[in-house]
C-alpha cells in the first residue's frame, strides 16, 4: 500500500492522535483541581492545647469550603520538632501541612543541631492566629502595676522567680527579656505547661509569670488572676484597660506569639495560594472569629509574602535576643 493511499492516511491520523492523547494525559492530571484527596494538617503539639484548637476549627471550615477533608494530626514532642519534620518526609504537593508556633524561629537559635532551614525548607500560608501575653500575678501581689513589681525587685534582689511553660517558649522569652529591660534579677522557673506554672503562681512558688492569653484570659475576668502589663506593643482587646509592657516605661518591647501554617518549601505556587484562599476564607468566618476572640486568639489572614517577612524579622530579632540573654536549651 502507498503512503498516500486512504488506509495509510487512516492510520497515520490514528498515531497522532494517539501521541497527542498521551502527551495531554500527564498535563490533565497536572491541572487537575486541589485539593482531590483529603488534606492533613500536622500539629506539632498535643491535642487540646490552642494551636489544637485552632488547627481543629480551621480544617472543619476549610473542609467544608473546598470540598474535601482536612485532617488534623497531632505529633509532639521535641519542641516542634518531631512535627516539624512531617514536611521533609512527605511529598511537596500539599497535602501535608504543618502548624508550628513561634518556635519555629526561635528553635533555630536555641538548638545547635536544629535540623530545618525555617525559610528554605517552608513555605509560608498565613498566620492563623496571634496569642498574646499578659504579665500575671496572684490577685493579692503587693505590686499594682510593672512599676512596683521592679521595686520590689530591686528593693530584695533575687527575691522574685517567674513561671513558664518550658525552657525557650515565648513566654520564657519575655520573662527574660523584661527582667533584663527592667534590669532586676529574677530566677527563671520552667514548667510542663502552663497548668503547673499556674498553680504554683497562685500558691506563691514563683511570683509572676508572662502567661498566653487563650490560658490567661478567662482567668483574668474571673478573678483567679491579676494582669499588670500585655507583652505586646498593641494593648488586647480584650483587655483594653490593661497597659502594654512598652506604656509602662519600656518603649520597643514587644513580644507576641504566633501560629501560623506552612508546607514544604518546593510546594507549586498555585497550591500554596489555592491553600491560602482557603484559609483565608475560614479566618473570615463571623463564628470562627467570635471563638478566637473569645479564647484570647487574634485571627490572623496575612498573605503568604507578608508571613514569609515576619518569619524572616523573627528569626533575625530572635537570634540576636536569645544571644544576648544567653538562654540556652537544657
């Protein structure tokens, strides 16, 4: 048969069709929609804490948006870490999301074997929410405000201990950043969490401590606890008659915890933005923002670039604070 004649034509036509069927496949499934397979969203805690609480109200709502489940997965241990690691053994697609707290720039600085790059190996969603905290003491603490608890410091130097939830956490930070801004000696006395801390705060074990507000709050309007200054440089809204640390004398400090979302760092662009609408659109939930505001949580909803620049200011104020302090992980 000649190669113009209609049954070599036929088949000629097959071929190509066929070559272009095959070489359109891959790009179908390349664009095909996300997320088409359940998403899971690690956290590197343990279950019932905030980020717990926030993670679990923030998959619900991005569930239900974009049309498949996003399930939270608790994974403590080693300070994020263990968690933390869940993107570098998973591929970059996605599907595996990570929700670190402020330790995910503060680790770094405080371990000297810390095994991420936080900037090369992440790629930022958005913050999900800001903690703050409150300086607290006992509602029967002879000091009244920041101002009498530094002369009480300084009238019997070492007298005074603050309580935290554990070595290099953001509340230990600040105990340590204040008392050396207010140039007192204070010993640092680390709990296993902020339960503990509490409870020997109220029985005068240690005498103040720099509490998270999601702990702290409730307690506050009850009674059970007194706040004297919030550590960031805005006052809370939820406590708006409470002075910032920085309207009591100390200008520029500022210590504010943050949780936010990241996937791996090579993840593609229109999955990280696609993962960021969704976010996005839960954070802007009438009932979802009530329930933060009501735990003490500030809703975040930045764009990634803009969370990509805190981390990186983060990283870089940490590391020079944590030097200067000289805290190191037991």
């Amino acid at each position: 048969m000649e190669p113009n004649e209609p049954g070599a034509r036929l088949r000629r036509r097959t071929l190509l069709q066929a070559a272009a069927i095959g070489a359109a496949c891959p790009a179908a499934w390349a664009q095909a929609p996300f997320p088409s397979r359940p998403v899971r969203i690690v956290v590197p805690f343990a279950a019932g804490g905030p980020t717990d609480l926030m993670a679990r109200a923030v998959a619900k709502a991005m569930g239900q948006s974009m049309g498949q489940p996003f399930i939270v997965d608790n994974k403590p241990g080693g300070g994020g870490v263990i968690g933390m690691g869940e993107i570098t053994r998973n591929p970059p697609d996605g599907y595996t999301l990570v929700m670190p707290s402020i330790l995910a720039v503060t680790n770094p600085t405080l371990m000297p074997n810390y095994p991420f790059d936080t900037v090369k190996d992440f790629s930022p969603i958005t913050i999900v929410g800001f903690i703050p905290h409150a300086l607290v003491v006992k509602p029967d603490f002879p000091a009244r405000d920041l101002q009498g608890l530094v002369q009480m410091a300084k009238e019997k130097p070492g007298s005074l201990s603050y309580a935290s939830s554990g070595v290099g956490t953001s509340a230990h930070l600040a105990g340590a950043l204040f008392a050396q801004r207010a140039g007192i000696q204070a010993t640092h006395v680390p709990y296993r969490g902020a339960g503990p801390a509490v409870q020997d705060l109220l029985g005068g074990q240690v005498q103040f401590m720099f509490l998270d507000m999601s702990s702290a709050l409730s307690q506050i309007q009850a009674g059970k606890l007194r706040a004297l200054a919030v550590a960031p440089v805005n006052r809370f809204a939820g406590l708006p008659q409470v002075p910032t640390v920085a309207e009591q004398g100390y200008p520029g400090f500022d210590v504010h915890g943050w949780y936010g979302l990241l996937v791996a760092g090579d993840t593609p662009a229109p999955v990280v933005d696609r993962l960021y609408q969704g976010v996005k659109a839960a954070l802007a939930q009438p009932d979802l923002r009530a329930m933060f505001r009501a735990q003490g949580i500030e809703p975040g909803g930045m764009p990634p670039a803009e969370y990509a620049q805190v981390i990186r200011k983060d990283l870089a104020q940490w590391k020079k604070t944590i030097a200067e302090l000289g805290i190191k992980m037991d």
